[in-house]
C-alpha cells in the first residue's frame, strides 16, 4: 500500500528545500520502483473485460456500430433538452447575440492515435490498449507540412489515447520544436513508467515539451476509481521522474501543467483555489511541484454519456450545464484558435467534434483532411460546428483544454 510521505513544510531557505525535495522524492522512487514497475496495459485490459460499463459499450458498438451509436447519444442529448425546453447550442447563443467563428488559428492539436495503456471509465475518446488505431506517417508528414505553410500556428498539441505510444509522436515533437514551436504532450503520466519507455522523460526534457497531466483528485481512491487500479501510484511516480528532471520548478523552462477533471455529474470547483489546495497537498504528501492546474468539466459524450444515461442522470447534468451557462466563456472557447486533427488526417473544430465525426464546415468536403488545405489559415472566419454538447464548454467558469475560460 502506498504510504504518505512526512511533512515537507521547513522553515529552510528555497535552494536547502528544493535539495531536501530532491533527495525525499529519490528515495521515494526507490521505494516505489518494485511497485510501479510492472506494464499497466495486463490490468487496464482486465478492466476492458470485466467493467460492466465497458462491456455494455462493446456491446453496444458491435450490435449498432459507431454511427448509429453516435447518433443514438446525440437523441438522447437532444431529448433531455427538449424535456427542459432548451433550444439548439447554436440558438441559444444567437439569443444572446453570440455566435462561434474561428479567429486565427493558433493551435494545431493533433489526437495521434486512440492506443492507451489505461482505460479510464470516463475517457472522452474510448481509448485503451484494445483500440489500434494511430496516425500513419504520410498524415503525420503533412502535418508538419501545413506547419510551415501557417506562420499563426504557435503550438502543437498532442493528444490520443497515449500520445507518445503512438509511432509519430517522437516524429512529431523533433519536426515541431526544430520549428520552434510549442509543443504540448497530453500525458496520462503512468506512460512515464511503461516498460519500453525508460528513456522518455529524457526525450522530453531535451526538446522542451511541455507536459499536461491527468490528475483527477491528490487521493489514491479518488483516482483509483475513476483512473484504474494502480494508476494512482503509477501517476506519483511518474510526477517525480518529471520534478527529478526538473519539470515545474521555477526556471528550469520545463512546464508540468496538471488536469482536474470532476469525479461525477457536477461542475468543477473554482481553478486558483483548486490549484493552491493540489500544490499544497502533493507537496506536503509526495514533495512534488507543478506550475499550473486547469480545470475541465465532464463532456456529456461518449463513455461519460453512457454513465449519466444508465443512471438517469443524463437530464440532470445537461440541466446542470445549461443552468450554469456563462456568456463570459464563449470569447475563450478554444474552438475558436483550434484545429484538431484525428490519426486519419480529418480535421475538426476541437477534439469532442473529432469524438462525435462532427467534421468541420468546409464547403468542398463535408469530413474535409488535411489534404483538402492548403494553410491552415483558410479556415478564419469559418462558422464552428456547434451541437447540445456544447453546453459542457460554457458552464460555469468553462472549459477548454488549457482549463477554465474565464478568470
Ligand atoms: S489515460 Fe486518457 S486517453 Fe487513456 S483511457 Fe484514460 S482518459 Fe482515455
Ligand atoms: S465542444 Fe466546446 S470546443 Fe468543441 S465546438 Fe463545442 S463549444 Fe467549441
């Protein structure tokens, strides 16, 4: 069982702390290697197999197939809208004089491949060991082609499943940075210490990525059950290989970012307050450091659909959503600066329209790829696809893949 580390609060000046931290979270690894060691993929396949949720999807899938079964989710939406008498996304806004259009295109996020060495019951984009499919090169080739061809782009994001399992993902991090741009690695953190994968933390320290993680609670149980058994543990030690390497201390360049993501139907608490509490509790308890936390809101889509749909809830949450809708979002959805690219090479407004093949409003193709551009920059001014699941964007404080939209 995994044992809490004493007090790491001391009175000592910054330099004697961060040594002190250093040398705990060593010792730390030590103790944990024997534990932590092992290829999560045996039990995240388990879980595949047993989880009543998992099987009712794969059951699901075989008998409808992807389509329908999309389309059967985007009813079950609708009807809980229409039961609240709440009109489209798109309605709604233009009642508040609002309405979505891409600006310039800032963000290139690209999902590389649905592959994942977990199986999280809540994964917007159904990913686990069992899913094989992964951005060829020609795709990825292009990718960075259209790089070059749009100067607006200042990051590259990546995501799957588990991005850097993918064969493009270190292709990708060389060609981007050798463009000088940011790149983001969408990172489950218990890849960190996958067999196969020992020299991970090193390819990332020397090109600079920037590291975002799924930390859904600073609990053992709470991330436990929402993440997989073992993945807590796996997810501290992967936080310290990150620290050890120098990610999220001040000034060493390398950005470690964390992800809150609610446990259940409710809205995430406010994000600076959330923050302070995750850095004070992973400090005292593990002696790890991070820079930003950001919070994201359960998308009602996809696995987390299926949940609230079984339970009854699923009218309760989209209430919930459209309740607490805050106008004041909108400015900041990232669909507005972002292009998501899937492993096939289609482009969407943002990766849960990439989950729900909602592809984007081009009028020459209605999935259109990246062979259908010729810049990204193309695309300023197009009308963003927009649907009931939208409301999960604009709740609250919003929610965008860098967290909160609003301060
Ligand atoms: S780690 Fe991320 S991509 Fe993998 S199953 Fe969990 S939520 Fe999905
Ligand atoms: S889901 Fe969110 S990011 Fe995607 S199109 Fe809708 S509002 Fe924009």
């Amino acid at each position: 069982m995994f044992s809490v580390t004493p007090d790491f609060n001391t009175d000592v000046n910054v330099h004697e702390h961060t040594m002190v931290l250093r040398k705990v979270r060593e010792k730390k690894i030590e103790e944990m290697k024997s534990r932590t060691s092992a290829s999560l993929i045996p039990e995240s396949m388990k879980h595949v197999e047993e989880d009543e949720e998992h099987k009712t999807t794969a059951r699901n899938l075989k008998e409808l197939g992807q389509q329908r079964l999309t389309m059967e989710e985007r009813k079950k939406r609708r009807r809980a809208l229409d039961n609240l008498g709440i009109p489209s996304f798109e309605k709604f806004l233009a009642d508040k004089n609002a309405s979505l259009k891409k600006r310039e295109i800032e963000i290139l996020q690209l999902n590389i491949g649905l592959y994942c060495n977990q199986a999280c019951n809540h994964c917007h984009v159904e990913s686990s060991p069992r899913r094989k499919e992964m951005m060829s090169k020609e795709v990825a080739q292009r990718c960075i082609e259209l790089l070059d061809k749009s100067p607006s782009i200042k990051t590259v994001d990546l995501t799957g499943g588990a991005p850097e399992l993918n064969d493009q993902f270190r292709y990708l991090v060389s060609e981007a940075t050798a463009r000088k741009k940011e790149v983001i690695d969408r990172c489950n953190l218990t890849v960190l210490t996958e067999p196969g994968q020992e020299d991970l933390v090193d390819f990332l320290v020397k090109h600079k990525v920037r590291i975002i993680a799924s930390l859904p609670c600073y609990s053992l149980k709470n991330v436990d059950t929402q993440r997989g058994s073992g993945v807590f543990e796996k997810s501290i030690h992967g936080l310290m290989k990150l620290n050890q390497a120098g990610y999220g201390a001040d000034g060493s360049g390398l950005m470690l970012d964390l992800i809150y993501n609610p446990l259940g139907g409710f809205l995430p608490p406010e994000q600076k307050a959330l923050e302070a509490k995750y850095k004070t509790e992973l400090s005292n308890n593990f002696g790890i450091v991070f820079n930003s936390l950001f919070t994201l809101s359960n998308m009602p889509i996809k696995r987390f659909a299926d949940f609230l749909y079984r339970r009854g809830e699923l009218q309760e949450y989209m209430d919930l959503l459209v309740r607490n809708f805050n106008l004041a979002t909108v400015d900041g959805l990232m669909c507005t600066n972002l292009v998501s690219v899937g492993y096939d090479g289609k482009m969407y407004d943002c990766d849960f329209n990439q989950q729900l093949a909602l592809g984007m409003n081009l009028t020459k193709s209605s999935s259109p790829t990246v062979f259908d551009v010729q810049s990204l920059e193309e695309l300023k001014g197009l009308a963003v696809v927009a649907d009931s699941h939208c409301f999960g964007c604009t709740a609250g404080n919003g929610s965008s893949c860098q967290g909160a939209t609003t301060a």
